[in-house]
C-alpha cells in the first residue's frame, strides 16, 4: 500500500470543464504500422496551456518532521511556504501507463507553526506536451493531474476536494521541447475549485534513484554575430536552461532562443536538429516584473551552447547562469593523455552522457528527447566508466519492460505508449534489454537485476527465437540452419555508415531484412541468457538457450563466414563477429589481419556504422593491432573522432561530418553514441577490465600517445592504472583496491598478480613494439 493509500488522497484535476481522455496502450500482438498515431488527442501544434497552479493551507501547533509525497500527470514545482522542494522536471519521464513515479522530499525545514501553504505548479511535461520526432501531443492523455500527501507529526495534508486551482499565473505557456512563456508580473488569481478523477494508484511506483538535479552551472560571453545579433556563448554544449536573476521594470520584455551552434553565416541556427514534422523552438520569453526578478523554466530544457537575447532593456552577463541537468549519479573517471585533442574528444564524451542522461537514456536533448535503445546498447560499457549509473539504468530497463508486448517484442523507445512500429523489436536497438541486464551484472557483480528482470527477458528471447524459426525468406532456405536464422522485421541495420545512403538500406532492409545483424544478435542474446539461466540455477533453460546460440553461430557462418572467410569493404563485418566470438584461432587472426590491413587502405578512417563504432578499436587492439587503433582515434579526417573536435565541437555529434559540404551544421550536435569511444581509452589504453568483482589490467602504452593516466572510482574501490613512455622505457603507475583480486596483463604476454596498494615499475619499450603486430 502507497502512502497516497493509507491516506485516501484523492487525485486532482485542476483545469475546470476538463474531461480527461487517457491513451490506453494496445499492448497486443498486432502487425507493427507505420501510420500516424490516430490515438494521440488533438493535433502536432502545442495548445497555449497556461500552467495549472495548485494551493492547501493548513495550520499546525508545532513543527516536526514532515515528508511531501507526490504523483503528477505532468512535470511539478512543489513550494513549502515559499521554499521549494521539488527536484527540476519532478518526477521525470516514464512508461507512464504501466509506471507513474512518485517522488518524497523532507519538508521539514520548511514547515512553519500555524498557518502553512502548500503551492504547487504543475504543467504539461512528457505527459501531454510536444513529444517524439513528430511532435505529436497529449501521448498519455490531454489531462495535468496531481495527487499528493504531506505527512507531518500531527497528521496528513492531502490532496482532496478542499484545495485550489488557478490559470492566472506567470507561467503562460509551457513545454519541455519548445519553451515557455512566463509574466512576472502576474500572481495566480481567479482562485477556483478543483475536481477529483478516479484514476487510481495501480501504476504507482517509487521515482527513479537517479533524479533529474541541476548538476553543474556555467557562466557565458556575450558575443556579437555579423548581422548584429547579440548572443551569449557558454562555450560548452549542455542540456539544461537558463536562471535568470537581476533587477528589472516591470513589463520589460526578454526573448531566449536556445541553440547548439552556428550557421555558415555565423548566425544562430536551430536548422540542424529539426525534423520534417516537428519544428523544435527552444525559446523562452520572459515579461519582467518591478523590482527583484529570479527565473528559471518550470518544465522545460534545451540542448545549446549559445542563447540569442532580443531584449527592450539593458543586458549584462552577470544576469544569466547556465545550469546544465541530468540525472544525479556521481561522475566516477578522469583521464588525460599526451595528446590535448584526445582530452578533448574525452570531455565531449563526458558532456554527451551528461546531456544525454536526463531521466532516461535519450537520443539528444534537442528534437527527441527520447529513451532509444540502440544509442544505450552501443555506450553502457562506457557509461559504466564514467559514472556510477546502476540505478539509473536499472529504472529505464523498468520502463523498456514495461514497452513489452503480449508476443514478447519490445519497443525501440522506452518509454514509448504508442502502438507497435515497424522499428520495434529491431537488431542491436532493442536487444539493449538483455545486454545491459548482462553488463551491469557483469561490472557490478549483481545477478539480482538478471532474476528482477527474467521473465521479461525469457519472454522477449522466445520471441525472437520463433521470429528466426517462422520466417525464412527464399533466398536464405538453402541454409540448412535456417530456423535460427533471424532474416524477419525491419531495422535500423549499420546504422549512419559512411558510404551508405540511408534510403538505400532501408529499402534493402524491407525488401530482405538483415539476417547478418540479426542473427548476430540473436546469439549473442541467447549466449547472455544462457548465462543468465545458469546463475539463477535454471540448469534446463541454460542449455536450452546455449543450444539455441550454437545454431545460430552456426547459421551465421554458414551465410557470412563461409569456410571462416570474410570478404568485405565494410569494416562492420569484420567487427562484429570478432566482438560476438564466431571466430576462434586461425580464423580470428586471419579476420583480424584483413580487418586491419582493410583500416589502413581506408587511410585510418572507420567506415563503421551505429552498431560497431564502439568495439572496432577494441577488436583492433585485442587482436595486437593497437598502433593501427592509436593511428584510428589520432587521424584528423573525416569520418574519423577528432574531426569535430578540431572543428571545436564540445559534445559528440550525431554524424561523423556535423557539417555539410557548404558548411551548413546537420542532425544533431549532441548524440552520445561516438563517445562510447571513451570506453575504449579505459579498457584498452589504460586497461581497466572489471567483471564480477575480479579485476584484470592491461594497458598498451603507444608512443603515439607518449602517456596515459586515469582513474577509476568502482563499485569496489578506486582504481589507478597510468604509464609514460621516455626514451626506450615505458613507466607504469596502478593502485589496486583492497579486497579485489587483480591480474595485470602486458602486451608482451607476460602476466602476474598484483596485491591492493599502489605500484610502480618500468620495462624496456621494445616488449611492447615487438608484441603489437
């Protein structure tokens, strides 16, 4: 029982004459569409909602101990006698439908003796405003609704029939893509009557351990653009908004739009995150009261480095703060090498998680906003690196479950309430489900999220096990383990690989699926959950999947490793069963070598795609070529990391070429996935490899680097692997936890193991030359 429960709270709907429609999500089997949502209520332009401002007084003979708990369709700003509670964009995005979240905060320092007011400001958020890459509205319901108790010494407030309403207040407008409106010069007035909604307490459940905070604040420049415009440049790409606080006149007007970059004609452009149907404004306008004015958005925030200001009154930087938000998990990696742009490229990586991090795993903070699997499947290895992220990627697999459909497919966005498209269920997006369930068992050594997840993840792995068997197309019948060849459903496939028109592949797709990926995929899932089954001892279950991930290696290499032989420009297809283990011995080192020598006639350049940008490096250098990885990361071109880098990006785009050949910024300037490189600097060139509380190091010094150093903050204490080439000597630097086995690893095959504590020792450098191939 919640407490909302035990208290009879009653859930509240503040806009008079309101009649709620809720989206109830057809969670059957249905054949995936790709029509427009005919279910989402009203139209893709966003109503001018005024926010919804909610009071309750009440008296109390003492003070004490007091805890505010509160459940919203829609975003909340909770104020205790002017204090506010609430953490920004309260309680954060979910698989509403099946998981509405509640947050608590301690409102006992703000409680008074005798009269107290409890405000509260509720607006549309991901419940009802402007969502997804279409900018569809209302895709839980057209309703805000509040359901809230404060639970003090003498009793419980809470919400019932007695509060109320009003539409009279500063903020006008407000919406998490494209802004708000606020007049400060206005008070909440015209006070009226609420009305209460039976919507129930069934998909209750505790806000996410990980809530969205303000993380970090960053003050800007003001710059001028050719055509005069006046902007302030924070010189770092974020996620988050603007506060605002100085004096003003009342009825002065400030207008804020909010951007990641530059045109060629050095004005701000937002043209390069828009989509065909949905037109992102990130803009805030803001009508000053008399005196002291202190603002920041009540449910909104944007993805920019610069804000264009167009104001009828003085500016000065001193009036704006940045602060930049994401979900409160503690950052736990440093790094730096011999190279500055490497640095760089290591903090743009950074900031993209960070950006990127807000309530669920998102595409982007500009035109999205949205939980894509893929982009998280391609990155938790490094995410695992660069902050402690267990519980908040623990919460988002929730709401990917909660996606799931009646047959088992899972949606390729959580959360997503929208009917099953032709994208769900897709290779190497959706099967993030069972290789994050796997990778944080893996670092944190915690078999708990594989039982807490395992019905799910049976009922998702039998479906794609019966999607293999039931669908063979013609051309594939002649391979005699046809049945685990997985050649049905639409996907995404090498996603964004150089060389390839999108259009193209999709075509391609629809007319003959990607049973290379798929089929992948689909044993690398079976291999994980065989594991799974193992650990939670399902004996029965584990050799049933493991005989199910041996036939489809087998039919995998039967269609695409014909006698272990690879032949291909795409370096995707070397990567990929190299990193999934289909090749062994000889045959692994002959992939490996043509992979390589594939790398260097493509002048160092990848032409990986979405799927294996974040294991062609790793392959490269667990297979002795490191100098070729090195030579990959430390080219400047295009495709290639430092290319934007060196175009002074601070986060990672979403392309390899973030500009156009007229020079014009496309697609968005803030996708994390490329970053996933990172992982790579930790695993490889420092060589931190943790699995199941069992540490493994095993750096490779370069010369081209000339150093490394980084630190890792683990589950199970801190870990410093470090080394600096000078001369013909490499000097290395480690300090190992107490109470955490450790092997260090050189590349020259040499092994030993290494007690807690700190060590240091060098080695003649020829070793390491000789050892990489």
């Amino acid at each position: 029982m919640t407490v909302f429960e035990k208290y009879h709270a009653e859930w509240l709907l503040p806009e008079p004459g309101l009649k709620p429609v809720l989206t109830v999500p057809d969670k059957s089997a249905g054949d995936p569409v790709m029509s427009r949502d005919a279910f989402v209520h009203g139209t893709t332009e966003v109503p001018v909602r005024p926010a919804s401002y909610l009071k309750k007084t009440f008296s109390l003979s003492k003070t004490g101990k007091a805890t505010l708990y509160v459940a919203t369709h829609g975003i909340v700003c909770c104020y205790l006698n002017g204090v506010r509670l609430s953490d920004p964009l309260c309680p954060g995005p979910a698989e509403y439908d099946r998981r509405l979240p509640y947050a608590e905060y301690d409102a006992s320092s703000a409680l008074r003796k005798g009269e107290n007011e409890l405000l509260i400001v509720l607006v549309s958020g991901w419940w009802r405003g402007k969502m997804t890459n279409d900018g569809l509205i209302n895709i839980y319901g057209n309703d805000v609704a509040l359901l809230c108790v404060l639970e003090t010494e003498e009793g419980a407030v809470v919400s019932d029939e007695s509060w109320l309403a009003s539409q009279e207040g500063p903020v006008r407008f407000s919406d998490l893509m494209d802004g708000e409106l606020c007049d400060a010069r206005l008070e909440p007035s015209a006070w009226h009557a609420v009305t209460t909604y039976p919507f129930g307490y069934a998909a209750l459940v505790p806000m996410s351990p990980a809530p969205i905070r303000e993380k970090k604040r960053l003050k800007g420049k003001f710059v001028r653009t050719p055509k005069g415009a006046l902007l302030l440049d924070l010189g770092q790409n974020i996620a988050g908004y603007l506060e605002l606080d100085f004096t003003g006149e009342a009825g002065k007007r400030l207008v804020m739009t909010h951007g990641e970059t530059l045109g060629s004609d050095g004005e701000l452009t937002l043209e390069n995150f828009q989509s065909p149907n949905n037109h992102v404004r990130q803009r805030v306008e803001y009508i000053c009261r008399e005196g002291r004015n202190h603002f920041v958005p009540s449910g909104s925030y944007f993805g920019f480095r610069y804000v264009r200001l167009e104001a009828d009154f003085p500016l000065s930087e001193e009036m704006f703060t940045a602060v930049a938000v994401w979900s409160d998990m503690e950052d736990t990696a440093r790094f730096r090498c011999g190279e500055p742009l490497v640095d760089q490229l290591f903090s743009n990586a950074v900031w993209s998680w960070h950006s990127n991090a807000v309530g669920v795993p998102t595409d982007c903070p500009t035109r999205q906003k949205e939980g894509f699997t893929g982009d998280l499947q391609v990155f938790l290895h490094t995410a695992m690196y660069l902050s402690d992220c267990k519980g908040f990627v623990e919460n988002w697999l929730s709401d990917l479950a909660a996606t799931q459909f009646d047959n088992g497919r899972i949606k390729q966005i959580a959360p997503d309430p929208r009917p099953c498209k032709v994208f769900d269920g897709g290779a190497g997006w959706c099967n993030a489900f069972e290789i994050a369930v796997n990778a944080l068992w893996e670092r944190y050594d915690d078999i708990s999220v594989g039982k807490r997840f395992y019905a799910p993840l049976k009922k998702w792995m039998d479906f794609l096990i019966q999607e293999a068997s039931a669908s063979t197309r013609e051309e594939n019948k002649h391979n005699p383990y046809s049945q685990y060849l997985l050649d049905a459903g639409m996907h995404w496939g090498e996603w964004m690989e150089p060389g390839i028109d999108a259009a193209t592949q999709l075509k391609n797709t629809a007319l003959h699926g990607e049973p290379e990926i798929a089929t992948a995929y689909l044993a690398n899932g079976c291999k994980i959950m065989s594991g799974i089954c193992a650990a939670l001892g399902k004996s029965e279950e584990s050799a049933y999947y493991a005989g199910v991930r041996e036939g489809a290696v087998k039919a995998y290499r039967f269609s695409f490793l014909p006698e272990g032989e690879i032949v291909s420009d795409r370096m995707c297809r070397y990567v990929r069963p190299l990193a999934f283990g289909f090749l062994e011995g000889e045959e692994a080192a002959r992939a490996a070598a043509s992979l390589n020598a594939l790398v260097i006639r493509h002048g160092y350049r990848p032409n990986t795609g979405f799927l294996t940008t974040h294991a062609l490096l790793r392959v490269l250098t667990d297979h002795g070529y490191h100098e070729t990885a090195c030579r990959v990361l430390l080219q400047r071109g295009c495709p290639g990391w430092l290319y934007a880098v060196e175009r002074g990006l601070t986060t990672i785009p979403e392309r390899w070429d973030p500009y156009d050949e007229q020079g014009e910024p496309h697609e968005s300037f803030n996708h994390y996935a490329y970053g996933s490189v990172a992982g790579w600097l930790f695993d490889s060139v420092l060589g931190i490899r943790l699995c199941r509380r069992t540490l493994t190091l095993v750096p490779h010094p370069s010369r081209l680097l000339g150093e490394a150093e980084g630190e890792y903050r683990s589950p199970f204490g801190n870990i410093l692997s470090g080394w600096k080439i000078e001369g013909d000597t490499v000097t290395f630097r480690f300090c190992v936890p107490e109470g955490l086995p450790c092997t260090l690893k050189l590349p020259d095959g040499s092994s030993r193991a290494l007690p807690a504590g700190a060590h240091r020792f060098s080695l003649p450098m020829k070793h390491f030359q000789e050892a990489d191939q």
